[in-house]
C-alpha cells in the first residue's frame, strides 16, 4: 500500500504490527527447519524472561506481566520441550530455578542468527540508511519501553 500524506492514524499501528508479525512468522518457520518445530512466539518470550542466569516461576510471572500460575504452564510447557529444566537454588534451597537447557540456549542462539539474516534482507528491501534511520526513529517514539516482555500479559492471552 503505498504512503499518502493523508494516511489514516489506524494504519501505524497495523502496519508496525505487521513488520513484527512478518519477523516472528519467518522466524518461526526458519526455526522449524532448524530442528524445532514445537517454538513459539510465547516461548521465545518465555526463555528471555528466564534469562542465561535463570529465574524462579514468580519471576518469570513478573516479567512477563502474568501470574505465577499463568508463568508455571508456560515453564511447564518448555519443560515438556526440553527448553528448560527446573533445578534448585544453590543460593537458597527454599527455592526452584528455571534455567535454559542446551536446547533452550539452541533456540535463542539460532534466533539471534536468524533475525540478523531478516534484518539484513530488510536492508536489502530497504536500504540500510532507510532501515536505520526507522530503527532510531522507533526508539525516540517508543524510549524506555522497547525491550519488553509482556507482550502475551498485554494481548491478554
């Protein structure tokens, strides 16, 4: 569709919508070709949250924006995946950390590579100035809340 001057204001967040869902569907279907086919987008999420360092349920929970009920069928789920294993806190025996199996640390690294190889078929399209000059533009509009979790908090799933 091309850009008109006049251009309704429903169409930004549909079109910034579709970049995102355009990535996260290449992503996944790249992903499925590279030995896991059982991703998701909500897993990807999921394993930020727990992080290289791993994180308990209710952390996980917080930085998704769900309960710790809600954070402990999405763990379960990786779980069931082999993307992460429950273990002990060898700081605090009280509690249960979630840490990323090899499998886990496997999916983020290959997401990485693959959303490097999108990013660089959008400077194809694009152009890298084009590109970049988006890239800085969206983080002066969105500042201090780019990098968030909670997206599955937020849609309300």
């Amino acid at each position: 569709m091309p850009s008109r001057p006049d251009n309704p204001g429903y169409e930004l967040p549909l079109l910034l919508f579709g970049g995102f869902r355009t990535l996260i569907d290449e992503l996944h279907a790249r992903l499925r070709e590279q030995g896991h086919p059982d991703a998701r987008p909500v897993h990807g999420f999921a394993m930020q949250a727990i992080g290289v360092d791993g994180a308990t349920a209710s952390e996980v929970g917080r930085r998704l924006g769900v309960s710790k009920q809600a954070a402990g069928k999405t763990i379960d789920g990786l779980e069931r995946l082999g993307y992460v294993a429950r273990t002990a806190d060898e700081h605090d025996a009280r509690r249960k950390l979630v840490v990323l199996t090899d499998d886990g640390i496997d999916v983020l690294r290959r997401s990485a590579e693959i959303f490097d190889e999108l990013r660089a078929s959008w400077v194809r399209t694009l152009g890298a100035e084009r590109l970049r000059a988006m890239e800085t533009d969206l983080r002066t509009v969105v500042g201090a809340h780019a990098y968030r979790l909670d997206a599955q908090a937020w849609f309300g799933a």
